[in-house]
C-alpha cells in the first residue's frame, strides 16, 4: 500500500527509491516484483551508487548485510517512472 500511494505521487521521469530495514523477500525484492506488475511505467534504476556495488542484487537493487558487523540488513531499490507514461500510476 506504501508503494502504491507513493507511485501516484512520482511524476513522469521522476524516480522512487524502496528502503526497508530488512532482507526479508517479501518486504524487498518479492514485493517490487508485484509492485512492477502493477506498474509497468516503473522500471528499475540501471545504476547503483558505487559505494554499494559489493551489495548489488539486481539492476537497481542492493542488500546492505556485513555479519562481521553489528547492526541491521537493509534492502534498498530504485526505479523510475517512464518519462514517456501517461498512465495512471
């Protein structure tokens, strides 16, 4: 529901980001699968910062876990809204 109200609020071209404090998949990488199917004007980000290139998961998503490390994992994602798109997000 977060990232749906979020979506209505990005404008063509703009970009969302999805930060969780968690490496659950269904909090992460399995909820922006569902989000995605819903919203074919988003796609993913092609970057990730350098900073997190040993994290990287996917084209723009990333896991932020050192067990070395006290602290907690965080799932973090970027997508942009296709500046082309007309439709509602």
């Amino acid at each position: 529901a977060l990232l749906d109200e979020a979506a209505r609020l990005v404008r063509p071209g703009g970009t969302l980001y999805w930060i969780v404090c968690s490496l659950l998949p269904d909090e992460g990488p399995a909820l922006l699968e569902t989000f995605a199917r819903a919203h074919p004007a988003f796609v993913p980000l092609d970057a990730v910062p350098s900073a997190f290139q040993r994290w990287r998961t996917g084209p723009a998503a990333w896991r932020l876990f050192d067990p070395t490390e006290p602290g907690d994992g965080f799932f973090v994602a970027g997508l942009r809204r296709n500046p082309m798109s007309r439709e509602e997000a």
